[in-house]
C-alpha cells in the first residue's frame, strides 16, 4: 500500500480525493494522509515516515508549497512532490522544479491526469528506493569481500562452482569462547553481544592472517577452514596467536575470556549443503574430520589448543606440544591419542 499525504488548505479537495479514489482506498492500494498547510505537512511527514509522495497547492497559510518544498529535501529526500495548484505560469513550475517537484499540475484538477501522474510517480520513488537499497547491499558486500571475487562473482566459472562439490585436503578450527553462557545469564542483551562479537573480530582477524576462512559461527563459537599448502601449520599458527591474545584481554563485567581449541586434518567433503526449498544453501564442509576437530575442541580445556597423535607427527618438528593422553571421544570406537600446542 502506498501512503500519500495531501497538502491542501481547501477542504473539499479532501472529499474530492476520498470519492475519486474509493475504489483504491477500499482495495488499500493507497491509503491518504492530509494537511491544511506546509507547516502541518512537515509534522504529518515527521508523523508518517514511510509516505512516498506529498500533493501540494502552493499558496497555503502559515508556508506555502513551494517553502515545503525546500524543508522536504532534508526532511524526506526520498518522497518526491507533485505541485496541484491554480498557479500554473511558468515562473511558479520552474521555481517548484528548482526546489524538487517532481511534476505539476493545475488546477481544476483533471483526476484522470491525477492519477496517472501520482503512478508515474509512486513507480519512481519504488524505482529509486530499489536502487538505494542495491547499493547499500553492494557496499556491504564489499565491506567483507574482496574486489577480485566480487569480479569472479559475475562469470560463468563462478556459476559452475555454485555446484561443484569436491573432496578436498584441508585443516578445521573449533574456537570456542568458554563459560560465555554464563555472562549471557546475567548482562544485558546488548552486552552479551558487544562482547561477543569483540572476541569474534579478534579472532577472525587472526584467522585471515593466515589465509583460513570463516566457515561459521555456532553459538560462541568459530568454524575456521584453512586450505592450500601448509594449512595445518598455518591454522595452529592462527590458534596460537588467538589463544594468546584473548589470554591477554582484560576482564569485562567479571568475565575472563579464555578459548577452547580443537584442530583436525584431513580429507572433507565441500559443497552447497542446506534447504533448496528454503533457498538457504550454505557452502560448507562435512565429514568425519570435521567432526573429530568439534569433538576435540569439547574435550579442550580453557586455553588449550588440542590436536591428534596423527598431526603431532605432521607439526612436531615446528610446534612444542605435550601429551594429554587417551581420551573417548563421541562416536569413535576406540580411544584417541591427544597432544596440546604449548607454542
């Protein structure tokens, strides 16, 4: 439904529009707001900020049309004017022109040539709302996304790989924030996310550094995927740096962060997993590294960053680590052997 507020001191302009638009009134095609001159326009506008198009008279006491014209622009800049009005010589359509009007039209009023031009119109302001929010949504995109994929978002290779599902070789990070549930119990909403999502940016800056990926997040927890040569190394090297850094953070409201780390490599499946019907895929990976690398973040303790006996062999040359021992983890038949990086 469109809203549209009429400015007029005559009032039988009022019971003219009710009548000639009864049908689009009764359907809620639009829906009429009316003012007797620009000063109650401005607070009607005030009132009702979702009105797409204002119909003004010009000569109107208190201010007249073409002054509302001027308040409009910094008031309303997306709801364009149309000027109804007696005073139809040039100099009165080429001053409403100058400050904004959109058209203009003179009185008597022809409703037929009224209601076109409020179409015309009502389509612009639809069109250029459309057109903002587009913007606004590209700009946020660019925020989190570089240049050279956006470039890669529009050819044809990028539609191909919408649907490609592999194996691939890769490394997975759980980092966990612990204990957070119990914060989210006693701070305001607002506080419980400020500082949550403080810990998040912390710990996805450390992420990128070392070219992994953001997968997700779960709760108060990250998903890091790293790929590419060395990705293992690479995403302890992320998970030594996290630890220490939020080791270093200062309490917030009686609450010392620490994370819990579980990392795991291996072969996964890539792919766009979700709900067709909900038109909610999300390109993710799956398999039983993944889940071993989420059951040994549970099994991490605060500020542990735990991998298998199987990666300590990979990294034990590069990272110190010690042994915690065997340990059941959930859906696994026998004990795992488990190693925590020091540094």
């Amino acid at each position: 439904m469109t809203k549209i507020l009429v400015a007029d001191d005559e009032t039988d302009l009022e019971v003219l529009i009710r009548q000639k638009f009864r049908r689009q009134i009764r359907e809620q095609q639009y829906e009429f707001v009316f003012a007797v001159n620009g000063s109650d326009a401005l607070e009607k506008l005030q009132q009702h900020p979702d009105i797409a198009i204002v119909l003004s008279d010009i000569n109107m006491p208190e201010m007249d049309g073409l002054t509302l014209l001027t308040k409009m622009t910094d008031m309303a800049p997306l709801t364009k004017a149309v000027m109804v009005s007696a005073y139809g010589d040039m100099d009165n359509i080429r001053t409403a022109m100058n400050r904004g009007a959109f058209d203009f039209i003179t009185k008597p009023v022809n409703f037929e040539d009224l209601e076109l031009t409020m179409e015309k119109t009502i389509r612009y302001v639809s069109q250029l709302k459309e057109t903002l929010q587009a913007i606004k949504e590209n700009n946020i995109l660019k925020m989190y996304v570089d240049a050279n994929v956006l470039n890669f978002m529009g050819t044809r290779e990028y539609e191909n790989s919408l649907t490609a599902n592999e194996i691939v070789e890769a490394t997975i990070a759980f980092i966990d924030i612990c204990s957070f549930t119990s914060i989210s119990e006693k701070e305001s909403p607002d506080t419980v996310v400020k500082m949550l999502n403080k810990y998040f940016d912390l710990i996805v800056k450390e992420v990128i550094a070392q070219n992994g990926i953001i997968d997700k997040f779960i709760g108060d927890c990250v998903m890091a995927v790293f790929k590419g040569a060395f990705h293992l190394d690479r995403a302890i090297d992320a998970c030594i740096a996290i630890r220490d850094k939020v080791d270093a953070l200062p309490a917030e409201h009686s609450f010392s962060p620490k994370v819990s780390i579980g990392i795991n490599s291996g072969e996964m499946i890539s792919g766009n997993i979700g709900s067709a019907t909900l038109r909610r895929l999300d390109y993710t990976v799956i398999g039983d590294t993944v889940n071993t690398a989420q059951r040994l973040q549970s099994a991490a303790g605060s500020s542990q960053i735990v991998i298998t006996e199987e990666a300590y062999e990979k990294v034990k040359q590069s990272f110190s680590c010690q042994k915690i021992g065997s340990v059941a983890l959930k859906n696994k038949e026998a004990q795992v052997m488990l190693y925590e990086v020091l540094n």
